[in-house]
C-alpha cells in the first residue's frame, strides 16, 4: 500500500505541476511552437497504455507490470531534466506518460485483488486524498523549483519517490495468479494508433477530417482484427456484459461532463475574481474532501444497495453540481466556488468508486485487470473531451466570464446525458467478504 500512495502521489503532481512551470521552461528553451505538445504527448501516451497495461498485467502479474511502469517513469522523469530543447522535452514527456499509462490503473486493479469489497471504497479515498493534496501542493511546488532552484527539479524530484516506491514493492507477495496468453503485439499497435488519431482531435487546428478518417479505419481495423485474435488486446465479450459496457459508457459521460471543471475553476477565482495562486486552488481541496466522504463507505453500500442504485445517486449529485455551475456569475464568491467542487466530488467519488468495483466485480479474475483499465480509458478519454470543448467555449468567448459560463453550460446538459445512461444499468450488488472468500 506505501508503494501504491508513492506512485499516486508522484503521478498525480506530476499531471498538475506542468500547468504553472511550462511557461518558465519555454522562456528557457525556447521552442514555443511545441508549447501544447509538452501536455498533448504526455495525455496520449498515457491515456494509450492504461489498457494496454491492464491486459498485459492479466497474463503476466500485477507486480511486473506495475514495476516497469513505475521504472519508465523514472527514466521519464530523468530525460525531462536533462532536455535541453523543447523537442527534446516533448519527446521525453512522451516517455514518462508511458510509464504513468503502466502506473495508473494499478492502485485500483491491486486493491481489488487484495481487499474485500466493503473494504476497498477505503483505499480509493486514499487515493483521491493524494490527488486533493497535490491539486493544492503542485502549484506550490512548482512555484518553489523556478525560484530558487531550477524548473528542471520538478522532474528531478520524482526519482527518489519512484525509487522507494520500486523498493517498497518487492516484498509484496502477488496474490493474483496470471493466466499467461500470446502478447497481440498488432492489436495493441493498432490499437495506439487508432486512439493517438483520435486524441489529436482535441488539440489540431487543421487536417481535422483527415485525423478523424484515419483514426476511425484504423479503429475498425482493430475491432475486426480483435475478433479474429486467441488472446485478443481487448476481449470485446468484455462489452457483451451490460452492466459493464454502460458503466465504461455512463463514467465516459460523466467525465465528459464536468470533470474538466477543475482545469477552469481556478481560472475564474484568479481572473474574474482576483484571488491568488493558492486561495484560486482551494475550491479543489473541496473536491477531493467530498470525495473521500463517500468514497470510504461505497464499497458498503455497493453490498447492501447494489450498483444502479448508488449510480443514480451519483448522476443526480452531478446534475446538482450543473446547476450551481450554471448559476455560477462574476459577484460569486469563495464559498459557491468550493460548494461546487464539493458538490462534484460527491458525485464523482460515487461515481467512480461503484464503477471500479463493478468493472472488477462483474467479470471473471483474469480480466480483472483489463476491466478496471477500460473503466480508466474511459475516464481519460472523456477528461480529454471534455477539457477541450469547455476551452474551446473559453476561447471563442467574448471575455473571460462569458466563456466559463458557456462551457459550465455545457457540463451541465452532459450531466443530464451522463444520468440518462446510469438508467440502462441493471441493479445489482456486489459479494461480500464471505462470498469473495468462498
């Protein structure tokens, strides 16, 4: 469990410190062309292996997997201090979003290998605590390397925390027994390719057809290659599961919502209503206090009130959220800003934690790993959409106010999507300790 927080903890600020520090390192390295790819090669690599990396972990070990991803991290993070040209950084932040691909999926795949159901809404609050904490700490740190050391050491600073993360692993035991299979070297390739195109969507200003047909072929392609495969990347009878396809669907839309809500709520508290770098950052905290509030007990209530139930619950917390968001103006003030964010970590520390269970629950031991990775997949990809319209809502406005009240908009009728797809989830519960134990 040490290992696991480490690995959360170093990812989660790494995801955030850029967004302070990228100016700086463009100062210096110049290249500011390149300045949007620092993030963009980061998102698809790792947004690309989190499935990958689910799969490869049911045929050959938790353990391994998660290591190794851990391990390219390090070196990431390494080559991402030394760069000495913007190319160069891109490049290397390609690398370590690698290694976070292999990382992210593992807090919740080993969680579930190792704890009973009631008991892992604990541990997936725990989680979330460590991205609460660098959602506040990031900032700060960046911050601190620019002006008194070098930005270079907010790389630096991930080798020592990876390396006891590796050196905590070791002594623990795997208490999954792989179920070994041929590697599908051209699904996965394909597979890569596919969604690299269509991640490109988000960020190209031209050749937008061209990037959508390519992506869109290549994702046929997969599908008809995977059908055809033994030991297929993806098993797409994982989707024959109903209540597993429209969880992967439901957390899809949710994300798509107003997850990216936390990319523009600390740009209204600065901008439009002038507070600093850190007081701008606290609505965040809020988030992540209201999701570990539910998160500790759903693995309970997953037991006692099933899944749908519990979904609806989150989906409708969400559409409260929209509504505030909506009603979000120039004269709010602190206290709207953080009743929000609190208001969306309920909803989505819900959400997600029913979800997770579910993708671990409701399919078969050795697909366990590529299950709970899909569930992540779906987050990314959702957070990329998402992300995305709002700052082209924010964009396109007229002034600053204008534009985070359209994207806010727009979460808000997503919601209503989102909520429509938790209804086509059967209501099911999950098993207990004694049924897991059995």
């Amino acid at each position: 469990m040490a290992s696991i927080v480490l690995a959360v903890l170093v990812s989660s600020i790494d995801s955030t410190i850029m967004n302070t520090t990228v100016p700086h390192i463009v100062k210096e390295l110049g290249g500011f062309e390149l300045y949007a790819w620092s993030f963009v090669a980061y998102m698809i690599t790792s947004t690309v292996l989190t499935p990958i990396a689910g799969r490869l972990s049911d045929m050959f070990g938790r353990k391994k997997v998660f290591a190794a991803g851990m391990l390219v991290f390090l070196l990431g993070s390494l080559l991402c201090g030394w760069a000495q040209t913007m190319l160069q950084l891109v490049l290397f932040r390609a690398v370590q979003g690698v290694g976070a691909g292999m990382m992210n999926p593992f807090p919740a795949i080993i969680a579930g290998d190792l704890l009973p159901v009631e008991k892992r809404g604990t541990v997936q609050a725990l989680f979330s605590a460590m991205w609460g904490i660098s959602a506040v700490l990031a900032p700060l740190l960046g911050a601190v390397f620019v002006e008194y050391a070098s930005w270079r050491w907010i790389f630096y600073v991930n080798i020592p925390v990876c390396i006891a993360a590796v050196l905590l692993l070791i002594p623990y035991k795997e208490a999954y027994s792989p179920k070994r299979a041929a590697v599908d070297v051209w699904g996965a390739a394909l597979f890569s390719a596919s969604v690299s195109l269509l991640l490109l969507l988000t960020i190209v200003d031209r050749g937008f057809v061209l990037y959508a047909a390519g992506g869109i072929a290549l994702l046929a392609a997969f599908i008809a290659y995977e059908r055809r495969h033994e030991s297929p990347l993806i098993p797409l009878s994982l989707f024959r599961n109903r209540n597993v396809a429209w969880m992967i669907g439901n957390t899809f839309l949710a994300c798509a919502s107003l997850f990216g809500t936390s990319s523009y709520i600390p740009l209204f508290m600065q901008e439009v209503r002038g507070y600093g770098l850190f007081v701008s950052g606290l609505p965040l905290l809020g988030q992540a206090v209201g999701w570990m509030l539910v998160s500790v007990p759903a693995g309970k209530w997953v037991i006692r009130y099933g899944y749908r139930r519990l979904l609806v619950i989150g989906n409708a917390l969400l559409i409260v959220c929209g509504v505030g968001a909506v009603l979000l103006n120039a004269g709010s003030g602190f206290w709207h800003a953080f009743t929000l964010m609190f208001v969306q970590g309920l909803a989505y520390g819900l959400i997600f934690t029913v979800t997770t269970i579910g993708a671990q629950e409701l399919v078969e031991p050795h697909r366990k790993g590529i299950s709970t990775s899909m569930q992540f997949f779906a987050r990314n990809i959702g957070t990329a959409v998402g992300t995305t319209l709002m700052g082209a809502f924010l964009t396109k406005a007229a002034d600053t106010m204008t534009g985070i009240h359209q994207l806010l908009q727009y979460g808000f009728w997503m919601s209503l999507l989102a909520f429509v797809s938790c209804l086509f989830i059967r209501s099911a519960q999950a098993a207990g300790r004694s049924e897991r134990t059995a």
